[in-house]
C-alpha cells in the first residue's frame, strides 16, 4: 500500500518542476522513489496521468484533472495542520523570495517594519540576484520579476513599471562627448549588461518619436550584476542604461549624467510571480498583497529618499494574470 499523500505530493512537485529529478531533489528523496510512486498512482488509479517523452512531462486529460484535485487536497491538508497547530489562523511560517538588488534596495528593504508588524509570524528569507530562478527545485515561494516573465507555468501579478535612463560619467563624455541624436550612438561605446532570461548581453533602447528602437551598441565589456554595471558607468567605460533607482544618486551629484533625455528606453514591468496553485500557502497570500499595495500606495517613497516616487511613478496594481 503506497503513502497516498506523499504520492500525490510527488505528482504535484514533478509537474510543477516539469522534471522528476529536480522535483526528487526539493522533495529529498532518490529519483528512482519519484518514479515509483507516480507509477504506483497510475496503477491504483487504472489511468496514466504523464506522458512522457524525451524533452518533457505532458499531462494526459486524467492526469490534468487528478493534478488540479491533488493541490486542493493538499492545500487543505496544510489549513487544518496548521489551523490545529495555531487556532488563531495567522499567515505564519518561513518564506523564501528572491528578488533583483534594485527592488530589494530600494523599495522592499526600507518598508520591511511595516510587513513585520502586519505579519510578526512570518520569518523571511531573501534572496537578492538578477538570475532565473527555479521555484520548485529551490523550493522558493515566490519571486520577483523585471521584465518579461520566464515560465508561463507561473502565476503573477503585475505590480507596476520600473523606471530606466540613458547615463554616462562626465570622464567619457569629456573623451566621447555627447550625443545630441540617436544616429549619432555609432560613434559611441557602451558596458554591455547580461540579461538574465537569454543570458546575452541585452540591446540598447531608445524610444524615437513614438517608436521603440533596439541598438547593439559596441564594447569592450559584458557584466552581469547590476551594481558592477552601475559602477563601469560612473568609471567611465562607456554608456550605460541602468534603473533611475540605481543611477538617480549619482545624476543628482553629477557623477553621472543623462544622455538623450528625449528618448528614454521604455520602462521595464515588474511583477510577482509564484506558483500556480489553486490555493497558494495563506503566508505567500500575505507577501503578495502587502507588496501590491506598497506599490500602489508609493509608501516604500519615504520623505528621506523623495527621488523614489519619480523613479517609480504610475505604478498601478493589477489582478493575478
């Protein structure tokens, strides 16, 4: 007789991670376990719930269907465990988010005694990087996304828009100088920035008279973290596109300065993302509201750092996509 809970925690975990290796990993137990219970389940159940093939997991219409009423049985599982455990039906529990250095600096970390003081119970862990990060097998909650979201497997909330500029340091514009036209960036170099959904360097972009333009711009150095890009900036190796909540300090004391004011690249969406569960755990509830309300309000634009709200201005809250 088979663990019929912890084989329908398997199944939920491979078809979140789409692996049965990553989800063995997360779960702590051997792959060959993985692949016995699920194979158990099929038995028991007399259907097949994967179809496998050489690339990936393909849920079958049963598989689908059985999916769907394991992470509600599941998630209930978890209510009346803790409901028993802690009667007073608080979000409680450690939560694990990632996010890029930007968001974290300049946004969450000063408003963090506010969540504190919301949710005393919930014990944070954050981790702080610009890479793609795998949910399921880094057992994360949730995460924190700029730009375009990477898996379509992930349910998200859009939580407003981040700001961009065009700078370089008064050291290269002294040697390149500055340029007044787009067509003119030929003459230019740039510190190339690694995008961390493709892993190349990511184009130069310019809005031209309503149009949005992607330029390759040459140079000698590719880097992936935001702060050492920051930094080749404000050292002079080329031009550089980085957040105004990053480069805002450096334009006020004139260590860096704007370059095409006229034609800012587009701002980048931000958004939270997390799994895409019937029910999410009442803690990851808790984290993504407070953070669409902390944008929707601008509260994290404290009056000792008033160059936020420009930074971040007309951010809006949206419904989960």
């Amino acid at each position: 007789m088979i663990d019929r809970i912890m084989a329908m925690q398997t199944f939920v975990r491979i078809v979140d991670a789409n692996s049965f290796t990553r989800a063995a990993q997360s779960l702590g137990i051997p792959r060959a376990t993985a692949t016995t219970l699920v194979q158990s389940l099929e038995a028991m159940l007399g259907v097949q719930l994967l179809a496998r093939t050489t690339r990936r997991l393909n849920l079958t219409i049963e598989g689908t269907a059985y999916y769907e009423r394991c992470v509600q049985i599941l998630a209930d599982i978890d209510d009346i465990e803790a409901n028993l455990r802690h009667p007073d039906d608080r979000p409680r529990g450690r939560l694990r988010v990632e996010m890029p250095a930007v968001v974290a600096n300049a946004i969450l970390l000063p408003a963090l005694d506010d969540f504190h003081a919301r949710y005393e119970h919930i014990q944070l862990a954050f981790g702080v990087s610009n890479r793609q990060v795998d949910l399921v097998g880094e057992a994360i909650d949730c995460c924190v996304v700029i730009g375009q979201l990477p898996d379509s497997g992930l349910a998200a909330r859009r939580l407003g828009t981040l700001e961009r500029v065009t700078c370089a340091s008064p050291l290269y514009l002294a040697r390149y100088g500055a340029p007044q036209r787009f067509d003119e960036l030929t003459d230019h170099v740039a510190v190339n920035c690694t995008c961390p959904q493709t892993g190349r360097p990511a184009d130069f972009e310019f809005q031209v008279e309503g149009d949005m333009l992607n330029l390759p711009l040459e140079g000698f150095l590719q880097v992936s973290d935001e702060h050492a890009y920051l930094d080749c900036g404000l050292r002079g190796l080329g031009l550089i596109q980085p957040p105004l909540a990053l480069a805002q300090p450096y334009l006020d004391s004139g260590r860096l300065r704007e370059v095409l004011p006229h034609c800012r690249p587009a701002p980048l969406a931000i958004s939270i993302a997390y799994l895409r569960h019937r029910r999410a755990p009442s803690r990851v509830v808790a984290f993504v509201n407070w953070l669409s309300e902390l944008f929707e309000t601008g509260r994290h634009a404290s009056h000792e750092r008033p160059q936020v709200r420009e930074i971040l201005r007309g951010l809006e809250a949206n419904e989960p996509a």
